[in-house]
C-alpha cells in the first residue's frame, strides 16, 4: 500500500493523504485549499488499512 495508491483511490473526492510511516498517524487535506479534513486516522503504516478502508476514512472525513 502507498500513498500514491490511496491517493489515485479518494482523489475524485477531493482529498489526498498526509503523514509520514512510523509517526502513528495520517490524515487527509483539502487538495485546493491544503486544510486538514476530518479526523486523523491512528496507524503507524499504510498497508495496516486496506484500500477500501481507506476510502471509507476519506468520505467520512469528507461528511464531517
């Protein structure tokens, strides 16, 4: 799992995903204005979420 991935996969919402592996979290930004969007989703790596799980965080962060 990468980011590029996860990315390509929330992109029609608007969003992309921030963080770096190991820091414990990620979160998702606003791609035109760069805020954070919703909540921050606590794993350490990428690959702990599958793809659909991360789309499922990325349109709840998007309805909040």
């Amino acid at each position: 799992m990468t980011k590029n991935q996860i990315n390509r996969a929330i992109k029609h919402l608007g969003l992309e995903i921030v963080g770096r592996r190991g820091d414990g979290y990620f979160y998702f930004c606003d791609l035109q204005e760069g805020n954070q969007v919703g909540e921050s989703v606590l794993v350490c790596y990428l690959n702990q979420c599958t793809l659909g799980e991360w789309v499922q965080w990325a349109e709840g962060a998007k309805n909040d």
